[in-house]
C-alpha cells in the first residue's frame, strides 16, 4: 500500500487561511512545522498534517498573544499528546481481540 501525502504550497497556504507569509516563516523557524520541499520560501510545499499544526500555531500566537518560543512548546506538547493518543487507542483495540 502506498502513503499518499497531500501537500499545500506556501503560496496556498497563505492564500487560503489568510495568513502573511512572514507568520509561516516564524512557525517553521521556531521548529513547529518543515516544508517538505522547495529550496527557497516561495517554493515551499508543507504537508497537509503540518498545515493543521501551522494553523494552530498562528491561533495560539495571536489569540493567547504568547511569544514563539512558547507557542513551539505547546505545539510540541500538543504533537506528543496526540501520538499517546494514538498508541493508547491501538493498544487497546489489540487489548479488546485478545479478550474476545
């Protein structure tokens, strides 16, 4: 089976969330989301899982009025949250088959 990753373009990115391309540059400098292509800014190409995180990142920024850094924290938390999530539910659906 084939993972298909879908990928937005900066230029999409911005255009569709309303967001100025200097936000994007700031979350991926603080870490919080990496394009997946594209060598220079304008040609940056983000998966749609890390378009989620950028959105996030830029509601935290603007409507906590928290700084960068703190923002990266929390998204990192966040991030580390939904994979103990994921690994719980897994768990526990093989927990359920080896009890029927």
């Amino acid at each position: 089976m084939t993972d298909v990753a879908l990928r937005m373009s900066l230029h999409e990115l911005c255009q569709y969330d309303g967001l100025d391309e200097q936000l994007v540059v700031e979350v991926v400098e603080h870490g919080i989301a990496q394009p997946i292509a594209g060598k220079s800014v304008v040609d940056w190409e983000f998966e749609t899982a890390s378009v989620f995180w950028v959105r996030k990142a830029v509601r935290l920024h603007s409507d906590l009025e928290i700084d960068w850094v703190a923002v990266a924290i929390v998204i990192d938390l966040l991030k580390r949250n939904a994979e103990l999530e994921k690994q719980n539910q897994h768990f526990e659906q093989q927990l359920r088959r080896l009890l029927e």
